[in-house]
C-alpha cells in the first residue's frame, strides 16, 4: 500500500502532534505515524498523571543545550499563554501547582483528547500500529512501515528520546540524523535520580524516604528545591534538576540548611557546648532521623569555635560524588541530540537536506523539571509546523 502527503511526522507524542495540528491549520495534508498502539503515553503519564503541560515563567534559560541560544525563537513564537488559551477554549480545568507550574485538575487525558481533537479538526491522518524501519530521499522522502510506504517533500522526526523504554523510547530518531549526516550530541539520561557511592549510601540510604529543602549546586547553576532519599542515592525536584547538568566524576555540592545557621546558638557564651545541644539545633532544620544520622557520621571534633565554624560549614556544602544515575529506564527527559547547529532555529529544518525537521525531545535542547519540556515540545512543533 503507498499514501503520499504534503508532510509526514514520525511519532505522535507532544510535539508531533502539535506540528501536526499547525500544518493541518493551514491545510497542508500531514500524517502522523506512531508506532505505539495509541497516541501520546508519555502524555498520559506525565505529572504523575496529571499533565504538567507548561510553566507561565518559562524563559531561555530553563532549558539546557549546547547553544542556549537556540531555543529563543521559537519559544518566543509560541508561549504558555498560547498553549493555555488552547487549554482554555477546551474548557479544561488546570491549577498551577508551585513555581508557575500548570497541571490539569482532572487528568492528564484531558491534554491528550485536546490534541487529538485539533488534529481531527485539522485533517491530520493518524496512523498506529505503524513502525517506520527505513526512510530514504528520492525527489521526496519515502518511509517504509513494513509493506506500506509513505511519501512526502517534508519529513518531520518527532520520535523523541531514549527515557522510558518501557513505554517505547527507542533511539529511531538519532540514527535517522547519522544517515543523513546531521551531528549528535550524546544522549544522556536527564532529570534523573543519583546513585549515591558505596560510602555514601552506608551512611544514609537507610534514610530512604526522608526529604528536606536543600540547595544544590554543580556546573555553575543551583536550585533550591526538596530531596528525597531513596533506597540507592537521592532524589526529589532539586537533585532531578541538578541531575541534567551533572556528569561523572563531577561532585554536587549540597546546602541541606539553606539560609540558616545551625550553630547560631553557640555563639551566647552561656550557651552548652555537646552533642545534645547541637542535636537538639539540627532537629530544628532537618528531619529527626536525618539530623540525628548527620551527627552520627559528621560528629564535629571538638567543641572549640573553629569546629563548630567547620561543622557549619559542611553542612552548608556537603559534597556528593554520585556513582552514576537511575539511567535512561528512570530519567524524565534526555539531554543531548540531534545537534542544533544542524537546524534552522526559526522552522527546526536541517540545513543540510532540505525538508528534513526535527522537534521535540530528539533535539539538543533539555527543560528543566516544571512544564518546560511539554513548553519545548509545543514550541518547537508549532515553529516545524507552521514551515512545512
Ligand atoms: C514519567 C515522565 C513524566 C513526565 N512529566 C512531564 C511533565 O509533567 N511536564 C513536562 O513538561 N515534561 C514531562 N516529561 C517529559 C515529556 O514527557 C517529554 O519531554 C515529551 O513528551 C517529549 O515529547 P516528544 O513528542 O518529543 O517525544 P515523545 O513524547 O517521547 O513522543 C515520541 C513518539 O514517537 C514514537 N516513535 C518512536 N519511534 C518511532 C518510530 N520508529 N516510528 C513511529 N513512531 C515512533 C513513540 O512511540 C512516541 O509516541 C515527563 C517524562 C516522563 C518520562
């Protein structure tokens, strides 16, 4: 069987299907082949189920590349408050969270049967079921799905990242850039817990569960967010965030009493000086069985004014060398990819073969936890969509 389009996207996750909706808009006749069984799935279990679809402060500089300046564009063209007036005229429920973070009240399937409404209302063709195993230009692209092939002058690659093969993640999208000769920027697994070393998870993975406001801080950012513990290493919003500009062997810097200080009391000269005191202190800021672990493993070496400042001064810059990640099977995004000095920023058009896109989380361009990377999925999507 052969079907000829004016545009063919590969993949109907976020992106693909906003450049989808864009292209139908202005009449161009577009496929979108998926193939998973249905449309979307990281959608529907994206915000813990209920879609954190963008962020109202979403800036240049909430997302991670190897150009920051790449993604300016067509965020700019496309913004949350475009994605929340589409929100809107569906008439779908959604709070904001915290940090300008905007989640469906009911359901993440809300976001998804939005979409796919606009792409029924623009004419798209939806195929499922359909796995593209080769694609080659001739005068116009030609994918093979099986026995079936599709042609088209545009070919647009929206086949996502490497995170979460379970749901289907494969690594279509940047063997499709090599073949063609566009670079990559290696794939690693972003906004993903850390493995603490063998020391490190002695003294404290039996905290597992325990979390606190801590800062954390490597290659020159920080946020200042909660970490969770777990069974292997550390993980929660802050350590996620600080994970997409971590690589081995670099050491993450950890504030776990940020803008406090411990051994304030122990400056009134009246004030004991032991082991008690102190803990009864560190209970204030830090959970009991974290504060009392931190005592156990980092009792200081005497009581003297010099200690004390040490003792402050390590829990205000904990120093964590991770021994890897939770990899690509627990990583919310992938960092790196398809090379963004290889696309045009204003349509994500290769400039190097003519009518070849990529959008999505397949390109060098990584958010931060908080909306951003559904923000670049639509962003990126319009901007292919309204060129082909
Ligand atoms: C657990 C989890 C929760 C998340 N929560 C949020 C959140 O709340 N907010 C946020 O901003 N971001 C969140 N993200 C990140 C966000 O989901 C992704 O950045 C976003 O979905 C990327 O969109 P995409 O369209 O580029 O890729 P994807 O959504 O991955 O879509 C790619 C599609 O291509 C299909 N495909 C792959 N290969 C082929 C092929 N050869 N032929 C045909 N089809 C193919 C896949 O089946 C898939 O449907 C979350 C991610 C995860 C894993």
């Amino acid at each position: 069987m052969a079907y000829s389009f004016d545009a063919l996207i590969l993949g109907g996750g976020a992106a693909g299907l906003m450049c989808a909706i864009e292209a139908g808009k202005r009449g161009r006749r577009v496929a979108v082949i998926e193939r998973a069984d249905r449309l979307g799935k990281k959608i529907l279990i994206s915000g813990g189920g209920r879609c954190n679809f963008t962020n109202i402060h979403c800036w240049p500089e909430n997302f991670l590349s190897s150009n920051p300046h790449f993604a300016r564009s067509a965020l700019a063209r496309y913004t949350p408050a475009d994605f929340i007036a589409l929100v809107e005229k569906h008439g779908i429920p959604y709070h904001e969270k915290t940090l300008g973070q905007l989640f469906c009240d009911r359901s993440a399937r809300d976001i998804l049967q939005m979409l796919e409404t606009e792409c029924r209302r623009a004419g798209v063709r939806i195929f499922l079921n359909t796995r593209i195993d080769a694609v080659v230009k001739q005068n116009e692209f030609l994918a093979q799905a099986g026995n079936v092939e599709f042609t088209a002058p545009a070919l647009v690659v929206a086949t996502g990242g490497l995170s979460i093969p379970k749901i289907g993640a494969t690594a279509f999208g940047y063997d499709l850039a090599r073949q063609f000769g566009l670079a990559i920027r290696q794939p690693r697994p972003g906004l993903v817990p850390l493995v603490l070393n063998a020391d490190d998870c002695s003294r404290y993975c039996d905290l597992a569960g325990v979390s606190a406001e801590v800062s954390a801080w490597c290659g020159g950012q920080s946020f200042r967010e909660k970490m969770l513990i777990t069974h292997r290493g550390l993980s929660g919003p802050a350590i996620l965030q600080i994970s997409s500009y971590w690589e081995k062997p670099q050491t993450i810097s950890i504030d776990l009493v940020p803008g406090s200080e411990v051994t304030a009391a122990f400056r009134n000269p009246k004030a004991a000086r032991n082991l008690s005191a102190l803990r009864t202190e560190l209970r204030k800021y830090l959970p009991l069985r974290f504060a009392d672990c931190w005592l156990e493993t980092n009792t200081p070496g005497s009581w003297t004014n010099h200690a004390l400042a040490e003792f402050e001064k390590h829990i205000h810059s904990w120093p964590v060398s991770p021994a890897g990640t939770e990899g690509f099977e627990k990583a919310e995004v992938t960092a790196g990819g398809v090379d963004t000095d290889e696309l045009s920023d204003k349509t994500m058009e290769s400039r190097k073969v003519p009518g070849l896109y990529f959008i999505g989380e397949v390109v060098d361009v990584t958010g931060h936890l908080g909306g951003f990377n559904f923000q670049w999925a639509w962003a990126s999507g319009a901007a292919a969509g309204r060129a082909i």
